[in-house]
C-alpha cells in the first residue's frame, strides 16, 4: 500500500502533464492525494460498470485513458450520466485519474503500444513536433493479409477492421494513430507510407484522403475501433507500474467500453 500522492509522482514522470494538449483535462479527477491505494484498477474509459468493478474488486483508484470530466458539466444529479459516476465513485472511496494526450505521445504510451502490438519496428514519431503517432516497418506482406493480423491482434469489436484501398497491394511501411486520428491525414500522406491506421475516420476526410492519396499514391486506409486500439496501451501501462510500485496492485479492467454491441451486413 502507498499514498496516492506517491503514485501520482510515477504518473508525471511517464505522463508529464505538459505533454498533453492544450483542450485536454488530465490528471486527478477524483479523490485526494493523501488516501492510501493497494490497488489500481485501468480502463480506457469511466463507466458506470467500470466503476462498479473497480469498487468491487477493492481497488482505491482507477486509472483511465479518457478523462471522465473532458467536456464542462452544470448538473451532478444522480440521474445525469456524470453524476452518477461521480456518486457511485465516492460512496465506494474510488478516486479517479486520467493520462489521455500525455499518454498518447508518451514513450510506452497509446501509439507505441499498439506499433509493437502489430509488429513494427524501426519505429520514429508520425509527427515529430508534437511525438504523436508512429511510423514503422513490417514484413513485405498484401493489405488484406495485414488487415486480417490487424483483426487478430486487437480485441474483437462489432466495427471490426474497416479497410479502403487494394487488397493485393504489398505494404512494409506503416503509419498509425492511435485513437481519433483523422486530424493526421495530411502527416500521413507526407510519410511515405503504404497504410495509414487510426480510428474514427469521418465520411468526407476519409474520401478526401482515398482521392488525393489515389492521384499521388499514397497510403491504403485502415479504420480501427478508438477502444480496441487505446485498450493496447493498458497492459503496458500497468506493467511499467508494477516495476515502479511493487506494494501496490495494478490490474487492467475486462470489461469492453467500445459502444457498439453488434453489426447487421446485407
């Protein structure tokens, strides 16, 4: 067991908060720094079943990739999504804490997770001013062979793996986002890479980017589930943990936070 105010010390040195973008609310969202934790509970996102399997595991604090309080909130009722969270954190003696951005860029954080997840090497940052993404090698392989180790490696979600470009084309060089990454299109198509991997590709970006990509043969695109490639990043996190704090605990939640429950094809 160690105070929390230890913990928070270990996150700052993985996860400085001034590595995280200016819009984003990262850090303690809940709790005090004083209270004692034996163990930690990550998840990628605060959900009310989340929360409840941190309380019922006895876990003191949960450690997530999204923070729970991004966007302002007015109301705290217990009938309002947000307020029901918080409630049921502090009742059970739960505090709460987020790396989002500052995870994203950070070495060991959400891109480089999911790069050595899919096997790449001789990995550099996609975007070198701000660290975020990745760029990195593959064996020489078919795009739907890559795209179906894709599917193999992330956990399965109903979206599944959703591919534009040939499915015979050969790739060895591959960029990535973790997360939503279409604001990255434009350091995609300057990598050189063969395939651009991220999550919650728009409609007239992605058609944008096929179009302009097709004229200056660029990239294949690969949408991804924003959970199923974040939720990578847990595992390492805690194992970076443990060997920073071996009195505590630190386990990664099973429960599945992608929204989507099923897809329905023609």
């Amino acid at each position: 067991m160690t105070a929390l105010s230890h913990l928070l010390k270990s996150f700052e040195e993985l996860w400085p908060t001034a590595t995280a973008e200016d819009w984003d609310r990262v850090g303690l969202m809940l709790g005090h720094p004083a209270s004692e934790v034996s163990r930690v509970l990550l998840s990628v996102d605060v959900t009310a079943e989340v929360v409840d399997e941190a309380i019922e595991s006895s876990a003191q604090l949960l450690l997530t990739h999204h923070p729970m309080l991004l966007r302002p909130v007015h109301e705290l009722g217990e009938l309002t999504a947000k307020g029901n969270l918080i409630t049921k954190a502090v009742r059970g003696g739960l505090a709460i804490f987020a790396a989002h951005t500052n995870a994203d860029v950070a070495i060991g954080g959400v891109s480089q997770s999911l790069a050595a997840a899919l096997g790449l090497t001789e990995i550099s940052p996609l975007d070198p001013m701000t660290g975020h993404g990745c760029v990195g090698i593959v064996s020489s392989q078919k795009l739907v062979d890559f795209a179906r180790n894709v599917a193999k490696v992330l956990p399965p979600v109903a979206q599944g793996v959703r591919v534009a470009g040939e499915p015979e084309r050969m790739i060895s060089r591959v960029a990535l986002v973790g997360g939503a990454g279409d604001g990255f299109l434009g350091q995609a198509l300057e990598s050189k890479a063969d395939v651009f991997i991220t999550s919650d590709l728009r409609h007239h970006p992605s058609q944008d980017f096929i179009e302009l990509s097709q004229l200056v043969d660029g990239p294949a695109l690969m949408d991804i589930s924003h959970w199923a490639a974040e939720s990578i990043w847990l595992e390492s996190a805690a194992m970076q943990l443990s060997k920073l704090h071996s009195d505590v605990e630190f386990a990664v939640s099973e429960i599945r936070t992608d929204p989507w429950d099923f897809a329905v094809m023609q």
